[in-house]
C-alpha cells in the first residue's frame, strides 16, 4: 500500500510536470508577454500595470498565494461594488495586423457572491480611439480555475492593441496564464510612453564635473584641467528599449568621447569630432546618439565623459527616447531606499521650481500695481510726477550715494597722436578710492564740443580693451570729447591680487564686482550705485573741461557698461542722449529692492532724453532688450515726445561693440547733436597698446596709489551705521521689520503629506511634506528612537546643505537619533531637495559662479515684495515648531533648534520670535556681519541679501534676542568659513545671554554631537 502511494505521488509528480510544459509550450507564438506572470521588472510584474490604482475600495497584487500554473497570478480586491483592471499593451507595444483573427484566452479563479472576472481587448488606433472592445464570458462567484476564451477579427484601422483583466462587483479575482493567438503586426509610431528629458541639472555629479553656463546655454562639462568625469542618474520611467540621444557642444580642438553604462555595464558611447570646414567656428551644436539600449525602471545611467586636448565635453541635455519593448534580460530590481521624498524628474522639477514659483505670484501683485499706476496717468504732467516720485527713491533702490568731495584729478601722461590726444586721468570719486580713466580730446575742432562718457563692459582690460578703446577714438574722430573710465575690479582697479605677482586672486569683472556687491548689501549700498556715482563724479569732471560743452552730454557703452550707460543716463539729468549696446550685467541689473521691476522704474527716469538700444541681430538678446525698451516708450508716449525717442537698431554681430555698433552709435548722437555731417561711417582707426592706456606705473592702482578699495569703504559704512539698540524690546521691533518677518498665526497646525517610511536598526524614519504656506512645501524627516526617551528634547535641525538624502554618511540629525533624541530634520525653502540648481554644490565663494546667481537671484527678489529670505526660512523654521508642537506623540516635550551653517542663523530668528524652543544650537554659524565687511577676503555664502542689516541688528544682537534660554554655538565662523579663535568669537558673542562656545577639532558630525551631548542633557 505504501508503495502503490508513493508509485502515485511519482506520477502526480510527473503529471504536474508534462502539464507545466504543455502549459509552457502551447503557446510558442503567444503574442502576450509574460503571460504566467513570472518574470519580475524589479518589485512588479513585468510588463503588465494596475489600471486602477490601489484606493479604499480596491486593491491589486502580484500574489504568490495561488497559481493555474507555476508561482505567480495577478490579484484583484473589490471591497465596494467597483469595476478594477489590469492591463498589458498600454505602452502601445502589442500589435496585430488590421483585419486578422485573434485569439484571446486566460485562466480566472473567483471568491465572492456577485463578482465576475472577465476579459477585454482594446483594439486602439493612432490617435487613441477605440475601434473595438470584445469581452470574454465572465467566471462569476466562488469558482476554481477555468479558462475563458475571446475569438474575433481585429478591426480595419487599428494601431495597436491592448488586454484588460477584468473585476467586477465585490470580492476577489485571480488571473493566470493569458495567452494571445494572432498575426503580429509592426508598431505604426513610438511606444505609448513619454520620453524622458534630463537637463544639467537633473544629473547627480560623481566626479570631475560641473554644471555652468558657457555661451548662455547651461551645460554639465567636465571640470577645468580635468580629462575624466561621471555623473549618474537613478531611471524611474518605464522600462523599455530606448535611443538616448545627447545635445551637445562639439569644439573643433578636439574628440572628446561620452560613455553611457546601465547598471554597471557597457551599453555604448558617442564621440564628439567635429572636423575643421575652414570657416571660424570653433564649435558646433549636434546630436549624438546611443541607439537600442535595454533600461529598466530603477537602473543606474552612468556616463563618463573623457576630454581631449583641452575639450570640456559638454552635454547640453539627455533625452530618452522609446523604440520598442524592453527586450533584455530583468535584473532584480527594486525601488532605490532613500531619505529624498522627490525621486522622479518630474517631482524633483517641481520642487526645485517651488521656491521661483512661489516668489513669481507674489511679485505679480506688486506688477500689477504697477501697471494700474501707469494706466491711470493722462497728462505729461502726471508722467513728470510720477518720475520726480522715482527719483526721490533712488537711495531706495540704490543705497544712498555718498557726499560730493574733492576729485582732486590729475593728468599723468597725455598720448599725442594726429587727429586727437588722449590723457591719462587720475581722480577720486571718493577720498582716497581713485578712478583711472583716458580723456579724449579731438584736435582741430572749435571747442566746446559734446561730451561722451563712455562707460565699460565687462572686458579684464576695461578702458583700454580694444573695441572700448577703439569706440572712443571713432568718437574723437567724430569730434566728441570722450572720458572712458575704468570700472571697480577692471583695468587698473583690480581689487583683489597678489601683491608681489599682481594677478588676480578673485577673476576680474563680473567676479569681483560681485564681491564687492554682496557685503555692500548689508550696510545698504550695491555694485550699480558704486558704478553709477563713479559714473556720476566722472560726469562731474567731464564738465569741469573747457573742452566741453556742458548742455551737450551723451552716455555710450556695451553690455555691462551698456547698462551702465543706462543707469547714468537715468541717474544724472546731465546726460542728454544714451546710446547702449547689448545693455546688461547681473550685478548692475540688482538693486536693493529687487531686480526686474526696479530696472524698469529706474530706466523710466530716461524719458525724454533720447535713447537708443544696439543689439547685434545674432546675439539672441533682441527679445529682452525690446521689453525693457517697450516699458520705456509708454513713458515717451506718455511725455508727448513720440516714443520715437526710444529706439532699437538691430545690426549685424553678436554681444560686442564692433564696428556695426559703433557706427550705430555714431549715428545716434550726430543725429541729437546736430553733427549728421559728420556721418556714420568709422574712418581707418590707430589703437594703442594695453599698457600704453594704463595710468599707474605697475596697471594696478591699489598697488601703485594705495588708497581706498570697494572693501574698505564697505566697511567704514558699516562702523557709521551701526549703532546697536541696547533696549531688547525695540531691537525686536526693528529686526522684524527690516528683514519682513511675519509670523503664522497662534495655534495654526501646518498641514501635512506622509511621503513614505522605512527603519534602521535603531530608528524610524517618517519621510513628509509639511506645508509651510501656500506654495510652499518642505520635505522633511522626523526620525524617531525605537528606544525612545520622553525626557530628551525633541530635536528640529535645519541646515544649509539640506536634510540627510542618505543613511550611510554620518549626519548630525542622524547620530541624534541613534542616540535617542527624535528629531525633525526640514529643507527650509530653497534648500536641500527644494534647490533650484540641485546639480550645483553650495561650497565657498570664490567670487561669481553663474548656477549660484540663481538662487541669489531668488534672495535679492524678495525685498520687492516687503520680505527676505532669512525671514521666509526662519518662518519655515517657526511652521515645524508648529507641526512638532500639533503631534499627539510630541506635543509637551521640550524643543531644541540646532542650525548647521546658514541654518544657525534661521534657528537664532525663529527662536527670537517663538518662545517654544527652550535652546538653541549653531554648528559653524557666522559670529557677525561685521566680519564680512572688515575682512579682505570671505568664503561663506548667503549671509548677505539683508538690505541694510546692519542699520539695525548684526548676529550677535540677534543672539541677545534669546536671553535668557540657552545657547551652543559649536565652531562659530568667520569670514573665511573657518572656526573663529575661541578669544574672537567670546569677544563677539559676548553679553548674549546663557552661551556657551565649544570648539571641536576635526569638525566631524560624530564630534559635533558629542559637544552636544551635554547641553541637550
């Protein structure tokens, strides 16, 4: 007996075999692709997707509970009397041949009184119509497995075809072994999917790269002086078999080569060789592509760019493109664990676009003002007041100009030549900070003539870069008198160098006018109000020349000094005629209360003097230049002067000042000054050597003169205007408004979006969306204790450089939590995961780096609108002391705010206005403001888009604030972003209340937290 039952258990044994492989081979040709549901695309089923999301009244699995055949079925809940699907075919991938029979069959099994499973073809043409949806028979109730078979004729017209699974009523369906009989077709387009778009930012740098702006395109190229780089992107899309096609600059010089590994694996490569054509390009746009590569949802997309001979390789964009079904071998995939709550592309846009978004509405009120403003004016007179209201804010817009003193000029050299002299010009636009400049003075012409200042763009050289410098010798010849002047940071006026080798250590231009820029903003001053009353006392002198006559001035210059020419033209009502080329520039675009708007309030003080804009028509500039020109005609219009006056030439070139943009100039001027004799056309020009030009013996006036610097005279603004209030009370009044803080109302519980969970050995981590204000969400991570203690302080930490994104680093919220604290770690606005340059590292300032220009950009935005970012962020850190203090399993524990870098001083802000945290905790935070304006040099970031800070608070007044809860500053920082000297920083902090001041050696997390330890106890 016993062995006629194992004889039998042989056979079943057996049996289930042969009907496995009949199962598996009755269907060679099945059309429908994983039809057991075997194969796994990482954590799904491959192939096949839920219809109908998982929602209260359905759930859909992938389930190894039952099987027809093999491991695996597709699983429908119904717990409401609902309709739920699967489906395969979607992607657009399952064709059959228009006019052919098809057969469609699958195994059904059903539990449940009134449900049914069934199912339906799709068959779909290009546009998406359905031409035709035959059902099967339905299995209804509680049945085993029994096949269900759908015979018909595919429709003329159909494109591609798709399989449902079918549920309805309440209960539970299972589905097995599909299969799909028919003549297969060849898909008529690409896949039902979208491509997938990565920009340089999108991309996460490994090594070697960066992402930068190079001929006003944003591209991810390899670093300066580094021959290999990678950067990597995790892929969250479909899988399939895509083209991935790279927008490219290819220069001449060189074959620079992009490797594209999956996973790991070779999957191809492209190289950039674009071959000499005898023309000057010395590079070009293309596309290259990588065609057929197998990507899974989840993979790793590595690419490696190589340089050569000094090529960057620089990727424009990535794009994948669908070709066809993914045809490679599944890996065992799944979803990558990380502390990011945006992980797609599309959800990491739009958080990086969150904060533009956000500061973009609420500017629109302030546009919107001002055009019902504009609307309502009839009369010229209404125009002049609405100006001479303007100009009474300059100082707002500007930063108040200093006194009018001595320029106490000198002539140190003249240059004779036939037609004209030029003269080497010393003077001081204030004491001691001494302006270079050449004076040309035409020669045989009847004096006085007009006079020209002619003011620079960003060229190393400044007055004496040759298409400057040729300018001013075609207007000599034209019979003008013309001042040329060297800008702050250009020419003779670097400000930063070596002393003994005199090369720069900050770039010159854009580089250091922005060093400068940055610190002035605290003490209420900016680049464009040192360029214009440079401009303004280079006016001053121009007068004082007999040579010129004072009724007839005129501005000229390019690009930055194009705006430049602008922005005196405005400022000073001497100037009668503006001609500016490619007129721009970031520092002398920003103004204290903002950028965009401001420009166009301050430009509209041109009107009705003449203005012309020059634009070389393949520069790509025509567009912005045309809008700011438009806003300034309504002011002509407005006048009663024509808008005429407002003028665009459009000539050949691009963002230079050759030889089509000056004859422009040329004509412009004759044209208001009565020379139209003197015509257009440039006669032969002679210019001089660079050295030649210069007015110090050594090109550097600092070195040659000493004097003054933009630094200094930073600084000694910042000693006249500070003055500290002693009184706590109104020292509060003052800081709130200065930076426009408001606070949230009492009691007000941010809402709240979870975003996912997972556990460590010692911790949970809670991953959220916690809504500060409309508009406005940040991501966040409580992490609590599997062994908690309701004794320790409930812990909020806001960094500079954003929340954990991982477990594996050591991280100060991290090692909290191991050590038992909970702590809530937030991205403040514009931050972390909410950055809107993801790809570019926050690291020290070494002077300009246009990617980090965007985010200053959104600071310097926010006084338009009555605000700053300090106040937006401290008001993100005051909404999570909010939603800790709304929780039912923390509300009542005690509140610490620990800041790391920037982040301190958010903590110091919100703890200022918000009695709740019991302490307050900085980690390599800057001591003072002060130290930024006496320092020479600095390396941290951010700290400065406070408009006049100083007038009322610096950091450690803003520590008194706090008095008398404690305070930990851990590392306090100066200029250089390094830990001050423990005797420094008491000196600075000190009389702020309960302080304690620790400083730690290596400045690890691991050792930060230990310095912690004790204060949080």
């Amino acid at each position: 007996m016993k062995n006629t039952t194992l004889r039998s258990g042989r056979f079943l044994s057996l049996a289930c075999l042969l009907v496995s492989l009949a199962a598996a081979t009755a269907h060679a040709d099945n059309l429908a692709p994983n039809p057991g549901f075997e194969s796994a695309d990482g954590d799904v089923c491959a192939f096949w997707q839920k219809r109908t999301p998982d929602d209260a009244m359905r759930t859909l699995e992938w389930t190894t509970e039952t099987a027809h055949t093999g491991r695996h079925s597709l699983k429908t809940i119904n717990r409401q009397k609902t309709k739920s699907r699967w489906r395969m075919g979607h992607l657009g991938d399952l064709v059959l041949q228009p006019g052919s029979p098809f057969k469609l069959s699958a195994w059904i099994k059903t539990a449940g009184k009134g449900c049914a499973g069934y199912l339906t073809f799709y068959c779909m043409d290009a546009k998406g119509k359905i031409m035709g949806q035959p059902a099967s028979p339905k299995v209804t109730d509680d049945s085993d497995w029994k096949q269900v078979t759908l015979e018909g004729q595919v429709p003329a017209g159909t494109a591609y075809c798709m399989i449902y699974l079918e549920t309805e009523g309440v209960g539970t369906v299972w589905f097995d072994d599909v299969a799909l009989d028919g003549a297969a077709g060849k898909p008529q387009g690409t896949l039902k999917i979208a491509g997938m778009r990565y920009m340089p930012d999108d991309l996460e740098i490994i090594d070697g790269l960066e992402v930068a702006s190079w001929m006003r395109k944003r591209c991810l190229q390899l670093r300066k002086d580094v021959k290999t780089g990678r950067a990597r992107r995790v892929f969250f899309g479909e899988s399939a078999k895509y083209d991935m096609v790279f927008d490219c600059i290819d220069e001449v010089r060189g074959a620079s080569t992009i490797r594209v590994r999956v996973n790991g694996q070779e999957a191809g490569g492209v190289k950039l060789d674009t071959p000499r054509d005898g023309s000057k390009r010395s590079y070009q746009e293309c596309a290259k592509t990588v065609a057929g590569v197998n990507i899974q949802r989840y993979s790793t997309i590595t690419l490696e760019l190589i340089g050569d001979k000094g090529e960057r390789c620089r990727i424009l964009k990535m794009e994948l493109r669908p070709m066809g079904r993914f045809d490679g071998e599944f890996a065992k995939r799944k979803k990558p664990e990380s502390l990011r709550l945006f992980q797609s592309i599309h959800d990491q846009r739009r958080a990086g676009g969150m904060l533009g978004q956000y500061l973009y509405a609420k500017l629109k009120p302030v546009r919107e003002k001002r055009e019902a403003e504009l609307a309502a004016l009839k009369t010229p007179e209404d125009w002049r007041a609405r100006q001479k209201r303007t100009r009474a804010r300059l100082h707002e817009f500007f930063g108040e100009f200093p006194e009018r003193t001595p320029l106490n000029p000198k002539i140190v050299g003249r240059i004779e030549r036939e037609k004209y002299t030029i003269e080497k010009l010393i003077f001081e636009s204030q004491p001691k900070y001494y302006c270079t400049a050449n004076f040309y003075v035409p020669k045989g012409r009847a004096f006085p003539l007009p006079g020209v200042i002619f003011t620079c763009g960003h060229a190393a050289d400044g007055k004496a870069y040759h298409l400057y410098h040729e300018t001013c010798i075609g207007l000599a010849l034209k019979g003008y008198v013309v001042l040329a002047l060297d800008p702050m940071g250009q020419g003779e006026r670097s400000e930063y160098f070596d002393p003994e080798t005199l090369k720069p250590l900050v770039p010159l231009t854009v580089a250091q006018h922005h060093y400068v820029g940055r610190p002035a903003w605290l003490v209420g001053w900016s680049l464009s109000g040192l360029r214009t009353w440079d401009c303004i006392r280079a006016v001053d002198y121009l007068v004082s020349r007999p040579e010129v006559d004072k009724n007839k001035l005129a501005a000229c210059g390019n690009s930055g000094g194009g705006q430049m020419a602008l922005l005196i033209t405005a400022a000073d009502e001497r100037i009668k005629v503006c001609a500016a080329a490619h007129p721009g520039g970031s520092m002398e675009n920003s103004y204290l209360l903002g950028q965009g708007l401001i420009d166009r309030e301050v430009l509209s003080l041109i009107p009705p003097r003449p203005c012309r804009m020059i634009v070389g028509k393949d520069s790509g500039e025509e567009p912005g230049h045309r809008a700011k020109l438009v806003d300034m005609q309504r002011f002509y219009e407005g006048l009663g002067v024509g808008k005429e006056r407002g003028d665009m030439d459009i000539v050949h070139g691009v963002h230079d000042m050759k030889q089509p943009k000056r004859e422009s100039a040329y004509e412009w001027l004759n044209r208001w000054f009565g020379k139209e004799k003197e015509g257009k056309a440039e006669p032969p020009l002679q210019p001089e050597e660079v050295k030649t030009l210069w007015c110090t013996e050594s090109g550097v006036t600092l070195k040659s003169l000493g004097g003054e610097s933009g630094q200094t005279l930073n600084a000694k603004r910042a000693e006249r205007v500070y003055k500290p209030e002693r009184d706590i009370a109104k020292l509060k009044e003052r800081l709130a408004e200065r930076i426009g803080l408001s606070l949230p109302k009492a009691g007000d519980a941010p809402k709240c979006r979870a975003a996912g969970t997972f556990t460590t050995d010692t911790f949970t981590v809670k991953k959220l969306a916690i809504e500060s204000e409309k508009g406005i969400e940040l991501p966040a991570l409580l992490l609590k204790p599997k062994k908690a203690d309701a004794s320790k302080p409930v812990v909020i930490h806001a960094s500079d450089k954003g929340k954990p994104t991982r477990c594996d680093p050591p991280s100060v919220p991290l090692l909290l939590a191991k050590d038992g604290y909970t702590v809530l770690s937030i991205d403040v606005r514009g931050i972390g995961e909410t950055d809107p340059s993801p790809a570019v590292a926050l690291t020290k300032y070494t002077g300009y780096a246009p990617m980090q220009w965007r985010r200053d950009c959104l600071a310097i935005g926010c006084p338009g609108f009555g605000t700053t970012m300090l106040a937006l962020r401290s008001f993100d850190v005051i909404r999570a002391i909010d939603f800790a203090a709304s929780r039912d399993d923390l509300r009542g524990r005690k509140i610490v705010l620990v800041g790391e870098g920037l982040g301190g001083l958010w903590a110091l802000t919100a703890a200022a206005y918000d009695e709740r945290p019991t302490a307050v905790v900085t980690v390599g935070t800057l001591a003072s403001y002060r130290l930024l304006l006496s320092s020479h040099y600095y390396e941290v970031w951010n700290y400065f888009w406070v408009p006049g800070a100083l007038r009322d608070y610096d950091i450690p007044d803003l520590a008194r604030l706090l008095a008398p809860r404690g305070q930990l500053w851990v590392n306090p920082a100066g200029a250089l972003a390094a830990p001050l000297a423990r005797e420094q920083a008491v000196s600075l902090l000190e009389g702020a209340g309960d302080m304690q001041i620790i400083q730690t050696p290596g400045g690890s997390p691991l050792e930060i937290v230990r310095a912690m330890q004790s204060f949080l106890r």
